[in-house]
C-alpha cells in the first residue's frame, strides 16, 4: 500500500525538473533574442559564467562555507573540468543558439548521451548491448533529420551552427563523465562552484576582462542576462540537483526532455522559429533515444549482478 508521504516525494521530484526544464527552455529563447539584439555569444558566456559564479560564491559564503573546501591536489583536476568542460559546454551551447534555431540547438546538446554510451563502449569496454545500439543509431538519424540535412542544398545549412552544436554534445558528455569523478569525493555544489569559477576566469582571459562594463546594454537586455545568469543557470541546477535526490538520476533526465519541447513552443510564440516536419521528426527521434538510453541504464543498475557488485564496494 502506498502512502501519503512516498507519493509527495515522487510528486516534488517531477514537479522541480519539470520547473528546472521550463527555466531552461526559457533561458535558451532569452538568449535568442540578446542574439538578434547585437550581443555576441562571447560576450553573453563571459557575464553567464560571471554573475552565476558570483551570486552562488556569496550564498555559498553565507550558507554553506564548508562546501567552499578543496585539496590543493585536486585543483588541477578542477581546472580542467572547468576550461574543457564548462567553459566549452557554455560557449558551444549559446553559439549553437546564435547559428540555429533555439529547439534544434538544444535538440543538439541533448545527443550527448548517445556520446556517453558510445564513450562506456568503446573507453570503459561496456557491452555493446541491442538497445544502446538502436538508440544511437537513432539518435543520429534524428540529428540527421533535425539539421536538415535532407535538403539537397547543403550549401545553405548553418555549418558553423550545426558543428557547435554537435561540439555542445560532446562536450556536455565530456562534463558529465569527468564530473562524476569529482562527486565522488565533492559534494556537487562544489563541484559546481570550481567548474563555474575556472570557467568564468578562462573567458575573462581569452576575451577582454569584464567586457560588459563599456556596453552599453537597454534595461530589457540586462533583466534577460540577469535571468539566464540566476534563473537560467543556478535555480534550475539546484532544482535539477534536488529531483535527482528525490525521483534518481533516470527519471529526472527523461523529463528533462520536456525542455525542447518547451523551447520550441517558446521559440514560435515570441521569436517566430518553426520547424519543418522531418524536423520535428527528427527531434522526436532524439528525445526517444534518449528515454530509451536512460531507461537501459536504470534496468542495467537493477540487475542482481550490479547490486552484488554495489554492496561489495560497500563492505570494502
């Protein structure tokens, strides 16, 4: 028999991804509109990284200065995961949006697990098994579909923006795997703070320092860089962060999936961005990849074999 309390707790799980996805969602179509008003994405990744940086730095300070600790040993590997990781998932990411259409750049950054099961297959030496197979193979039909490539006028397709956003994708997966190793040892507020900190310093050194300081921005443009700083970027972590907590890490990433669809409902609304069919179909095709994906790997960590190995560890 189910209980009040063990149905709430599922309840709020979806309830602060599905929050999470619609902050997202409307973050990207956000950055869309800075895009068409002059602001480069160079300048936009430079004050995200900055201000989301900044504003955790202080609540971090105020209500959790433990989680501001780190060995000296572990700086290196922070520096990485901040430069190759986050600094590249940002750029690659906003970029992508300032090429392409907002649902179809985010669509893109969404094929990074179908580059993390072939990482886990070809690096990790897991088993190719039939269902990791066909989600990646669908996952790149759906890609092939979402970009237009079907056209016969390759010519006219934004390369630099497809590109990037396949560059989103692979770097987003490479974040995510070497992120874990520092969650093994970090809390992932941490983790978070030292990504978010490298990446802000590496863009306040590849372009001008504080480049924003001598533009001269309207109020409309600051309250949406304000937004994609806070609301766009640390509430819906700490959302997403919380509902993995609550629903795990599976459930979670398949209603996250409910963010392109959001965005490109956005996207039509206020920008006027439409998809073609074989578009649509296309990201239908990388969305169901991706449950299919992640409902392989919650079967593969409910298997008897993985739970003997989990508790094995544990007595270690």
């Amino acid at each position: 028999m189910t209980t009040p309390s063990s149905t709430v707790i599922p309840r709020r799980g979806y309830l602060y991804v599905t929050v999470a996805a619609v902050l997202w969602a409307v973050s990207g179509s956000s950055a869309k509109f800075l895009f068409n008003s002059g602001i480069t994405a160079f300048e936009l990744v430079q004050m995200r990284l900055l201000f989301a940086v900044g504003v955790l730095f202080l609540w971090l300070v105020w209500r959790k200065p433990a989680l501001l600790r780190i060995r000296a040993a572990d700086i290196a590997y922070f520096m990485v995961l901040g430069i190759v990781g986050m600094a590249m998932v940002q750029f690659t990411y906003l970029y992508t949006i300032s090429k392409i259409k907002v649902a179809a750049a985010i669509l893109l950054e969404y094929l990074a697990p179908a580059f993390i099961a072939l990482y886990a297959v070809v690096f990790a030496r897991e088993k190719l098994t039939r269902t990791t197979l066909l989600a990646v193979l669908g996952a790149t039909a759906g890609c092939y579909l979402l970009v237009g490539a079907y056209n016969l006028d390759l010519l006219s397709l934004n390369k630099a923006g497809i590109i990037s956003g396949l560059f989103s994708a692979v770097s987003y997966a490479w974040y995510a795997v070497h992120g874990e190793r520092g969650m093994r040892r970090y809390p992932p507020w941490t983790v978070h703070f030292y990504s978010l900190l490298f990446a802000a310093v590496f863009w306040n050194i590849v372009i001008p320092p504080l480049q924003f300081i001598h533009q001269s921005y309207s109020p409309v443009e600051w309250v949406l860089i304000g937004y994609i700083a806070i609301l766009g970027t640390l509430i819906p972590f700490g959302l997403y962060l919380e509902s993995i907590n609550l629903i795990r890490s599976t459930r979670a990433s398949i209603t996250a999936t409910l963010e392109p669809i959001i965005a490109g409902l956005i996207a039509y609304v206020f920008l006027g961005e439409t998809l073609e069919f074989l578009q649509l179909l296309g990201g239908i095709l990388v969305i169901a990849s991706l449950v299919l994906l992640q409902l392989q790997r919650e079967s593969d960590e409910k298997t008897p074999a993985r739970i003997r190995a989990e508790r094995g560890r544990a007595l270690d």
